[in-house]
C-alpha cells in the first residue's frame, strides 16, 4: 500500500468517525520514528524503519496533509462561502426586522407574533454563531475556534432547534383551543403565562442539550513533531452514548412535536375551510384572518420540516453506517444538509412577508420611515375577570371586504 495516497485518504475523511479513526490509531514512536502503527478496525498493518520509514520522508507527507487541510480550494467549499453568505446577510436583516416590526408596531404584537419573535431570536442564534463557525470548518478543516466554541456552537444550534419546534408547538396548540374553545384560548394564554411559557420553552430547550457542553471536546490527531490537526467531537463514557441521546432527541424535539403540529392543522383546517358563510359579517371576517393565519403557520411548519428533517435522519444514519457510503455521504452530502437546515433560519422572515399583510405594510413603512396612521378595525372585545382583554383584529382584509359591501 503506498502509504503517501494512503494517509492523504485519511485527510481527507477526517469530517467521518471512521477518518477520524484512522488519524487517532497513527502514532509514531519516539526513538528516532522507528515505527508506524497504523490500525482500522480488523485491518492492522505494521511498517517498520527498515521496510517503509526508510523510503519517505515524513516532513513531505506532514506538509502534503497540511496542504490537504486548506478546504477552500475545493468546489464545494468554494459553492457553500457563497450560499452560506447568503444566509447569513439575509437571515441576520430578516430577523432583526421581525423582532423591530413586532416591538416598534403596537398592533403587531398578537400572541402568534411574539411566538415568531420567539422563533427569530433562535434564528439570531444560528446566524451569528453556529454559521462563521460552520462554514470555517469547511474553509479550514483545523478547529482553532478553541474548546469554549467548541461546546457552545452545537448546543447553540440544538437548543435552536428545539426553541424553534417548541414554539411552533406551542402556536399549534393556541391555534386549536382558539378554533374550538375560543373564550378558553385568551384566559389559557394570558399575557403572564405565554411569557412564562416563552422562558419555560428556552430552560427545557437548554437542559436537553446540557450533555453536549460536556461530552464536546477537542481531540489532537496527527503524527508527534510533523502534524498535527484538532478536532471538535463529541466524547461519551458509553460506547451507544452518542446513538442513544441523537435518537432520544429526534424522538422528543423533533418527530413528537411535528406529529403534534399535523393533528392540531389537520383539524383546524376541517374546522375553518368547512364553514361556507359567503355574507358578508364580522363571523366571516375573523374566519377569513384566521385562515390566512393559519396558512402561513403550516407553512412555516412545513418549512422548518423540510429543512431539519433530512439533516437529523442523515445525522442518526451515519452514527450507524461505518462503510465507503458513509465516508462519501459525511463529506460531500452531509455539509449540504447541514447548510439547507440551517438556511431555514433565513427562510423564515422572508415566509412572514410573503404571506402576512402586516409584515409586508410595516415592512415597507420602516423602509420609507412613515408612521402607521391608520389603526385595525376592533370587532370583538372580550373582558376578563383579571382585567385583561382580548379583541379581534382585522387589517387589510376587513378594509377590502368592507369597501366591497358599500353601494
């Protein structure tokens, strides 16, 4: 075996488990490198100075991986600066406009908005850590981030996730009381519980990806005195700790809520697509909101799903897949992957003005600096014993309709 082609192979599998087992199992001796163990699960072949050392020079091989190291020259390295840079610029002014639209614009803060708010702030996250950092272990393949990145880059983009999954619960689960129990819906979520509910949704998100603060570590790989390269992993006590807690996982932050999410919109939509009132009342318009509410809520549940999903299933398959279509799929698939679920972080904001007037309105009003002169039409105002009251608001859509009414 050439051994120069082989250990260029290993370079370049060092994002797999199984490259990364290559790397770890090569050593060299002290005494002068008089020896050069390389070891790969039942395959353990010895070179000894005499028969392989004495035809290479290490400081060459050191320098060829060294080179190796430097992704950016490779094509799809070069296509994700570019989609990855996208991301970023788009995501970052996108969210920070929502969360701007919602605080500065009275009448944007309904309860589903400051759930999106929610979501937004998760999407920040992403943006401002979990990207720079991602795509620099593809443009270097040397982590030189430091151990503190290295812990806090995947429990910033788990606890995201689950921040995000749990907010679109959550606004599923409002969306449904509202529909079938709708005096219940304002008394349920009050202003001081869905606050509380916000923090309660970030504590739980944090405490599941507590484990990765501590499991995450930066492993040296290389050979002693020539090279040497960092890893960031994950290192668990238990031989099945990994596939057990991505299983678990998946299980209670993504596949359970996403099961949830379809039985709440399924019979939401039964309930708000069977009702074939065509007069021209106030029931009509709240129906009327509410179905265009609920339209851009199941899209951005189906969004947030095709971006995540592909990327958790890849996740738990390759803790499983040890073969050459594991290797092929860590290096050339699984950044594609990773770059579409985060890439959901900048989808959001554009799916809000896409499909919400009032994004689109206050949008326009803090680009043009004009004030929001003309306020929502009120027509139902509901009063609770604690004080508080809840009101339907029509924006746009009760104007139009209206107007259509008149003689």
């Amino acid at each position: 075996m050439d051994i120069i082609v082989f250990l260029r192979w290993i370079s370049l599998s060092l994002t797999n488990k199984l490259g990364m087992e290559f790397l770890q199992n090569l050593s060299v001796s002290e005494d002068g490198l008089s020896h050069l163990s390389i070891g790969l699960h039942s395959v353990d072949t010895f070179y000894n100075e005499s028969d392989s050392l004495a035809h290479y020079d290490l400081e060459k091989i050191a320098e060829s991986m060294r080179e190796e190291l430097k992704g950016y020259k490779e094509p799809l390295t070069i296509a994700l600066i570019v989609l990855y840079s996208i991301v970023f610029f788009v995501g970052l002014l996108g969210n920070i406009f929502v969360i701007i639209t919602v605080f500065h614009y009275k009448h944007m803060r309904t309860l589903t908005n400051v759930f999106l708010v929610n979501l937004a702030i998760s999407d920040l996250l992403v943006v401002l850590f979990c990207i720079p950092i991602t795509l620099g272990t593809s443009v270097y393949k040397d982590y030189v981030y430091g151990i503190g990145m290295c812990k806090l880059t995947s429990f910033l983009q788990g606890s995201a996730i689950s921040v995000s999954s749990l907010s679109l619960l959550t606004i599923s689960i409002n969306r449904f009381i509202a529909i079938h129990r709708p005096l219940r819906a304002r008394i349920i979520f009050s202003k001081r519980r869905v606050y509380f509910v916000i923090v309660a949704i970030w504590c739980m998100s944090f405490s599941v990806f507590v484990p990765l603060l501590v499991v995450n570590e930066i492993q040296n790989t290389g050979i002693p005195s020539f090279f040497n390269r960092r890893i960031c992993s994950e290192k668990w006590d238990q031989p099945n700790g990994k596939k057990s807690y991505d299983i678990m996982v998946f299980i209670c932050i993504f596949l359970i809520p996403m099961l949830a999410m379809v039985f709440s919109y399924t019979k939401i939509s039964l309930v708000l697509w069977r009702t074939q009132d065509k007069a021209i009342t106030q029931t009509r318009r709240v129906i009327l909101q509410r179905r265009r509410t609920v339209k851009l809520l199941i899209c951005v549940v189906v969004i947030f799903c095709v971006c995540w999903l592909p990327y958790n299933i890849t996740n738990i398959w390759l803790e499983f897949e040890v073969s050459q279509a594991g290797l092929v799929v860590s290096t050339q698939v699984y950044p594609l992957l990773q770059l579409l679920g985060i890439s959901n972080s900048a989808i959001n904001p554009i799916c809000y003005c896409m499909m919400s007037s009032g994004f689109q309105k206050a949008f326009l009003r803090l680009i043009c600096r004009k004030r929001m002169n003309s306020k929502p039409d009120v027509i139902l105002m509901v009063k609770f014993k604690d004080g508080s009251s809840d009101s339907q608001e029509i924006t746009e859509l009760t104007s139009r309709v209206t107007r259509q009414a008149l003689p």
